[in-house]
C-alpha cells in the first residue's frame, strides 16, 4: 500500500505484521485474572505476541479494558478482545479502547461476518487498495486515535489496515460456511474454538476428540482457500503441534487459569513433596484450561 508519511506514525499492529511475514503469533488468554498488574506481568515475560481479553465469558467493562489495552502497550505486545459481536455499539466501542483487533465469538455465517466488518471499519473516502471500508461512526477523540493527535484520514486507514477482525468457529453450522465467512472482505482470519465445537457435537471438553480435530483441518483449509490466516486454542504441546503443522499463525496455549493451576501445584509439591493430596490442587479440564 503507498501510505502518507504520517501514517507511519501510528502504532502498527505487531501481531497482525507477524502473521503477515508468515510468523506464528503466541497468544495468552486472561478473563479470570484479568488486571493492569497481571498484562504487565505477562507483557514483561516476553513469552507472547498478543493477549486475548475474554469479554465473553467475563464481566470486562469497556473502561477496564482500555486501560488493560494501555498497559499492554508498554510492552510490544498487541491486544485482542473476544466478545459477541452482537451490534455496532459492542463493536465500535471496544474498537475505541485501542485494541488491535476483535475476535468474534459464535459467527454462524457470512452475512454475520459482513455485518460485524460494517461495524468496524470506517467510510474512508480515498481507501487505498486492499482497504476495505465500512460504516463504523466517527469519534476522533478515543485511544485508538491518539485522541485526535493524527489526521482523521490516516487514522481511519489505520484502523480499516491495522486492526484485526477474527471470526470464531465453533459449530456445526458455522463450519459448513467457514469458507463463505473466510472469503468475506475484512475478514482477517478464522479461529476454531475447540470447546465450544466438542459440544456441539456431544463431546464437550474433548478437543483432542477425533472429530473436532477434524474440524479443525476443516477450518484450516476453509482459511488457505481465502488467503487468510487461522488461529485456534491449542493445550499441550501435542495439540499445539499438530496446529502448527497444520498453518495456525494465531495460537493460544491457555492463560490465567492453568498458569494459576499449575503454580500452585509447584507450591503444594514444595510442602508434600512430588505426590499431591488428589483434590488439593484440582487440575482444570482442557477446556478450562485455557
């Protein structure tokens, strides 16, 4: 893209650079613990690419999360919230928190996909090639623009360029149009959300389950035949493997929850020794894991 001199002087997206280099971006998911001190921690470890927050599942309210997002942003970290995307205000507003970009949770097909793309990309009149343009309403002043620190125009490219949109797929529904929602314009990537799909299928929990793992190399073709990058939640260094092989670039190994679990394994182990007490420390599911 041949972009303005001043363009150059907003954040570029990282994690979205990496993935377009053709790198793997490591993702670590907080809901549970999500808080300034535990993102700077995670963004001082250097062990991660981005942090996905989990507003689906947790109560994140919009003010949390911009300052979660600027906390991250002493690190090189990038940030990315999960939520349903289920209207332009969900959408626009968590765009304004200066996160780089939204994985949408439950996207059952492409007309769903073209909506929530409308929501989150501006009506740039001069797009450059590639870009694509949406009706997202204007507000100059939040996070995501330095508040009003840069031109309007290469702030609305920045964000139409720069800001990752991931539609999650989870059922047996969505996977039939995972091709259609992959091939919509601004659609940067699936994700394949195994916990949700193993349930859909009567196998909840099970995402090593020979059929979600078949879903999976579904999701990853359905992604390669558009030309966009997939992601998925890979627990274990087997399932994370298997992903990589398979082309994920966005791949999350868990986060809070099964770094607190096995933490305090470490400390009961310390106390009783290499055996702990069953039911001392309870090992989460895989599914919890994340």
């Amino acid at each position: 893209m041949n972009l303005p001199s001043s363009f150059a002087e907003l954040p570029r997206n990282r994690a979205l650079a990496r993935i377009r280099a053709g790198g793997v971006v490591r993702v670590y998911v907080t809901g549970n613990f999500a808080s300034p001190r535990h993102v700077d921690f995670v963004g001082r470890s250097g062990l991660f690419d981005a942090i996905w927050f989990d507003l689906e599942h947790f109560d994140i309210p919009t003010q949390e999360l911009a300052t979660l997002s600027l906390v991250a942003r002493a690190h090189p970290i990038t940030t990315v919230a999960r939520l349903k995307a289920t209207d332009y205000q969900v959408v626009m507003r968590t765009l304004e928190t200066g996160v780089g970009g939204l994985m949408c949770s439950m996207v059952a097909d492409a007309d769903e996909a073209r909506r929530i793309v409308s929501w989150a990309k501006f009506n740039n009149p001069r797009p450059v090639a590639g870009e694509v343009i949406g009706h997202r309403g204007w507000n100059g002043g939040n996070i995501d623009s330095g508040y009003a620190s840069y031109p309007a125009i290469d702030y609305m490219r920045h964000q139409n360029t720069e800001t990752m949109i991931l539609c999650q797929i989870e059922s047996e529904e969505a996977l039939a149009h995972a091709g259609a929602i992959a091939a919509v314009p601004g659609v940067d990537g699936l994700f394949f959300g195994p916990g949700d799909y193993s349930a859909s299928i009567g196998a909840a929990g099970q995402i090593g389950h020979a059929t979600v793992q078949a879903a999976m190399e579904r999701v990853a073709e359905a992604a390669r035949g558009a030309g966009k990058f997939w992601g998925t939640v890979a627990v274990g260094a087997e399932l994370y493997e298997r992903a990589e092989r398979l082309g994920a670039q966005f791949l999350c190994p868990g986060g809070d929850l099964k770094v607190m679990t096995l933490g305090l394994q470490a400390l009961a182990r310390t106390i009783d020794g290499p055996t702990v007490e069953p039911g001392r420390v309870a090992e989460p599911t895989q599914t919890q894991r994340a």
